[in-house]
C-alpha cells in the first residue's frame, strides 16, 4: 500500500507539472508576442516548398487583358508600390489565391519586384500582430493583404476593395489607381 502512494504521488505530481506548463505554453501563446514578416523575393517563392501551391494558382488565373492594359498605362512606377502580407499555410480559405493572382496580374502589367513587395508571416487563424515595415502607416489584420501604396504614405486596401465590391484583383488595383488619381 506504501508503494502504491508513491506511486500515486509520484504521478500526481508529474500531472500537475505537465499541467503546469501547458497553462504557462498558452499563455505565452495567446499573449501579445510580435512576430516580424520576412521579406520575400518570388524566386524565394518559387524555390519553397512551403509555397507549392504558388505556381499552380499563377498558371490558372485568368485576367482581364483590358484590366491589365489599362493598369500598365496608369501605373506611375516613381510614386507607386504594391505591399503584399501573406503566408505559407493560410486559413484564409480561397482568399490565399488573391497572392498568386495579384502577382500574375503585376507581372503581365509589366510592373516588377521594383515596385512590390511580398512580406512573409505564419498565419495562426488567431489576430494577427507582426511587425513590418509599414507598421507605422497600416495594421495588417488578416492574410492575405495587399495595400497600394503612393510615395509610401497613402494606402489603399486592395483585397478589402475586392472582396467588398465583388471584383477581380486587377479590376481592384485599376480602382486604387483611379483613387489616387491615374
């Protein structure tokens, strides 16, 4: 009998530390750490295996020519950059398609990584909270985002536009360009 309370202390006391740091693990979870997004190249796309997904949306996005041509007449390339937040495993649902189209649609507009950016971060499915570059001008609060920036102060939301407006990524960017003016 000796021994089995041993041995039932013994195990109380290794569950009450496991359970332990289960709450401490949470807690450093759910608290307000800052990840930082990662700057990526689409070569560094490309070559990641992470993003294997990447090139099949590319190939099948089909895009208004009309759309395309009429960005690639409007944008001023002195004063405009695309900021793209995305992520390798994104519980975004079909919004994670958005990324591969809006580079398809740069691309075919004759606008290169010159004036865009991709930033890299985990997306948990929880509230996002990371630090970027832009973290002064814009919060990014779900991923994919994609924000179209002029002199790199004024921003506009293209994935909110359209998503909200019901319109393709390019007719989202021609609307951006139209705001600010091109």
């Amino acid at each position: 009998m000796f021994l089995n309370k041993k041995y039932m202390a013994n195990i109380m006391k290794k569950t009450i530390t496991f359970i332990l740091a289960i709450i401490t693990f949470i807690g450093c979870e759910k608290n307000n750490m800052t990840e930082t997004a990662v700057r990526y190249s689409i070569e560094d796309i490309q070559k990641s295996p992470d993003f294997n997904w990447y090139q099949w949306e590319y190939d099948i996005y089909n895009f208004n020519s009309s759309v395309i041509n009429n960005i690639a007449g409007r944008f001023d390339k002195n004063e405009l950059k695309v900021i793209i937040f995305t992520s390798p495993s994104c519980f975004c649902g079909s919004l994670y398609t958005k990324f591969s189209q809006i580079i398809k649609v740069l691309d075919n507009a004759n606008i290169t990584e010159n004036n865009y950016e991709i930033y890299v971060t985990i997306d948990t499915g929880e509230q996002l909270q990371f630090e970027h570059p832009y973290s002064n001008l814009f919060a990014v609060n779900t991923l994919p985002s994609i924000y179209l920036l002029k002199f790199g102060s004024l921003e506009y939301d293209l994935l909110s536009q359209a998503t909200t407006k019901k319109i393709s990524i390019e007719e989202a960017l021609l609307d951006g360009l139209i705001f600010f003016g091109y």
